[in-house]
C-alpha cells in the first residue's frame, strides 16, 4: 500500500487572520483602533456568543472607553482592530469550538483557535515559572511580565503527536479512551515529553497504549488544538495486527482493528453525535483525526 496524504490542510490549521504582530507594541495605534475595535468574549468554559452568521462580537467601546489590560490583541479582521477577552458570564445562545466548529469559515476558526489559546495560556500564567512573582499582561495580551524582575514569559504550546496505525493492507487500529461513550474511537495520541523527538514520542505513546511496536512513521500534518493549548503533529505508522493488543498505561479502554469498509461507512454516518447504532463512530470534522481517517479510507482500492 503506499504511503498516502491528507486531501487538505485540517480545518483548524486554516489561518487567514490578519495577526498584525507589529502592533502588539504599538500602543498609540491600539488606543486609536479601539474605538471601532470588536472583542470575541469567551466564558470560563469555552463557550461564546455565536448566531446563524458565526461568531458574535462587541463593539470594544461597550466594554470600556480604553483597551483593558486583560485583553488580546488578534489582529485585524475586517478593517478593524479584534480582541478577545474573557469574561464571567455571557448570554444569549452559547457554544464552543465542538459544537460550533463545523458550521464556521476558515477565518473565524482561526480567531477562535487563537483566542482560545490564548486565554487559556493566561488563565495558568498568573505567576513566574521563575520565581512565583505576579505577573501582568503585556505586549497586548502576548506575553505577561514579572512584578518583580520584570521578566517577560511567553505563552506555551503543548506538543502532542496523534498517529494513524495500520497494517500496511486494509485495517487501522481505533481506541477508545476511558471517558468516551462506548463505540466512539479515534486514531492513537500522546503528548512529547521534554528531550524526545516527534517520531519516538510516536513509539513511546503507541508501545504505552496498546503494547506494539510501529515502524514506517511518516508525518502527515498538523493543526491548533486549544485544548487547553497545544498543537497536534499529525503520523501515520504500520504494525503488526496479529501482535496481542495491550493496555499498559490505563488510557485506553478498548481498542480494535477495523477494516477499511468499516472505516468508509463510519465516514459517511457523520460523527461521534450520529445517532446510528453502528460499532464504530468517529471524529468530527475539526479534529485532524477525521481528515486523517478520510485519507486512509480514500486510499486502498
């Protein structure tokens, strides 16, 4: 079988927002942009204000006559300055990136991306990872600066690698995680831990949650997944299907080959919030695990 691609780049990896880094230090152009500047306001659960056109915004000088400290500058959408911020509470008709992701363009997938990664970042940031000093926002919301030696951090991306394993023919192996309503599966994933490389992190996470060896890694893709903030590097990898599975780590409930057929007719029921009775359900759209899925099913004869 040979080596297949994804048909396009993931949903989320789409990034057409306008970031204007170089205004982030700029704060005579943010002050002037403010007052016809748009927030996308986020809850303390991911979710925001979104109608049958997509994301909702407010109008920046409803929320206050001056840029507020813990606010993010995103760049320029539309003409305007945009920032997202997050607030108490919201109300009207609420989602978040799962259940609104599929019916958003490529630009508000990216601002959502961003924003929640961002925000997320800053929720676990208050203090120095050097010295445990407060710290406070700055460079309009892209760095937070130590109260007291004035050292600037960064927000942090997480590194996980998600891996498509197959036998070389017509099966992959799907797992299901503890947590997941039973039938719902998905390819295989883990986080890099510090001084490894992406490939033997691939080895490491499949050897831990199901006990077999992989070879032929090839990459695949990547995309954002702020969840709460990292960044999904997308493999696959062959295996032996004979090999007995075995749940080392205890982050796999279950996991099975299914053949491609399967996989072909899982794709067209839709996703996991089908409400089909088949064995197998799969991934939505804005998980590079569908587009993964997709391009394995596509490719055997």
């Amino acid at each position: 079988m040979p080596r297949f691609e994804l048909a396009s780049p993931p949903l989320l990896s789409r990034s057409p927002l306008n970031r204007a880094e170089e205004l982030r230090k700029d704060s005579a152009a943010l002050q002037a942009g403010w007052s016809d500047a748009e927030v996308l306001q986020v809850d303390h659960r991911g979710r925001l204000r979104v109608d049958e056109s997509g994301l909702v915004y407010t109008p920046a000088i409803e929320v206050a006559a001056d840029p507020v400290p813990d606010a993010v500058f995103l760049g320029i959408h539309r003409g305007r300055h945009l920032w997202a911020q997050r607030v108490g509470a919201l109300t009207g008709t609420l989602e978040d990136l799962r259940t609104a992701g599929e019916n958003l363009d490529e630009t508000q997938l990216s601002i959502l991306t961003s924003a929640l990664a961002i925000l997320n970042w800053h929720a676990s940031a208050s203090f120095s990872a050097l010295d445990g000093a407060a710290t406070t926002p700055s460079s309009a919301g892209w760095s937070r600066t130590s109260t007291s030696n004035g050292h600037e951090e960064f927000p942090r991306t997480d590194p996980a690698v998600i891996c498509l394993v197959h036998d070389g023919v017509d099966r992959v192996l799907l797992a299901r995680a503890p947590a997941w309503p039973e039938r719902r599966f998905s390819v295989l994933a883990g986080f890099v831990e510090a001084g490894e490389s992406l490939e033997t992190c691939v080895l490491r996470e499949i050897k831990e949650e199901v006990g077999i060896t992989v070879s032929d890694i090839a990459y695949l893709g990547s995309q954002p997944w702020p969840f709460p903030r990292s960044v999904m590097i997308g493999f696959s990898a062959k295996a032996d299907p004979d090999v007995p599975l075995r749940f080392l780590d205890g982050e796999i409930a279950e996991a099975h080959w299914f053949h491609r057929d399967e996989v072909r007719s899982a794709l067209e029921l839709g996703d996991w919030a089908s409400d089909s009775d088949s064995r197998l359900l799969l991934p939505g759209s804005i998980s590079i695990a569908r587009g993964m899925l997709e391009a394995w099913a596509a490719s055997g004869s």
